[in-house]
C-alpha cells in the first residue's frame, strides 16, 4: 500500500509541475504544495495555492463583485489500449467577496464561511485546501497505477 502512496504522490507532483503549472501561472495562482492522505475511508487531498489578483479583479472584487473560484482534482489511469480512464473526477466551488460595510471579506465554500480582515489573508484561505476526501478506498485498486492532478482555477464565466 505504501508503494501505492509514492507512485500517486510523485504522479501528483509531476501532474501539478509540468501540466498545471502553465495554466495556472496564466491567472496569478501558483501550486505552493499538494499531497494526498491515506486515511481508512480513502485519500484527502491537502495544498496550497499561491494566488496573485490583477489590479482590475482588485478593484472589481472591493466595488462588490464576488470572484469564483474552482478546485478541481483528477485521478486517472492510463491505458495503452484506449483513452485514459478517470477514476476519480471532483471539484468544489469557493466564492470571494468583499463587504464594503464592514470592510472584510468573506470566503464561502459549501456550508463553511470564514471572514477575512484583508485580503492577503482572504487569499490565502481561499488558496488553502486541507482535509478535503477526494477519494473512496472502493474506486482505486490497489494493482493500477494512477496519475493525479489538482488545479484552482478562477472561473471566468461567472464573471459580470
């Protein structure tokens, strides 16, 4: 089992390195760390990404303008003989917003909401992913071997 927790962990590593990096640099947000935990019912994802706003989604996120953002995680097994078949496919949504009134902001992803005195501090809880089940024991096989890949990415089509 251990063996199967290194060949996930370096896939994850090299995923987020070579295919993610590029992409998310492109938007200001940089994969800090990221490991998946063995625990009884199945993995947990943890990581850290760096996020660097534009002076423009600076402004906009101050005027009221809430930015969404998307975790997603993959799991994926390769096969010579056909496409490469995803075990696992997840993501979660997190909204940014900022209340002008009492000059915080407020983080939301699913029922959890944490308030921010500023935004650095905002960024980096919305950029923090700890603890969150990715995978259940009973979708994996302990005889493959699975690539894995995290990315948080600003989803623009939410934007106004």
């Amino acid at each position: 089992m251990m063996g199967l927790l290194r060949k996930i962990s370096l896939s994850l590593i090299c995923a987020l390195a070579i295919c993610m990096g590029s992409l998310a640099h492109s938007q200001g947000i940089v994969v800090k760390q990221a490991e998946l935990e063995k625990i009884d019912a199945g993995w947990l994802l943890n990581a850290n990404f760096s996020i660097a706003l534009p002076a423009g989604l600076e402004n906009a996120l101050k005027k009221g303008v809430t930015l969404h953002f998307v975790t997603e995680f993959q799991l994926t097994h390769g096969r010579w003989y056909w496409f490469d078949e995803k075990a696992v496919k997840v993501e979660r949504q997190i909204r940014l917003s900022h209340q002008p009134l009492i000059n915080q902001y407020r983080i939301t992803v699913g029922d959890f909401t944490f308030s921010a005195a500023s935004l650095a501090e905002a960024l980096r809880v919305t950029g923090t992913v700890g603890g969150w089940s990715v995978i259940e024991a009973a979708a994996i096989s302990p005889t493959k071997q699975y690539e894995a890949a995290v990315r948080l990415t600003l989803d623009l089509g939410k934007l106004p």
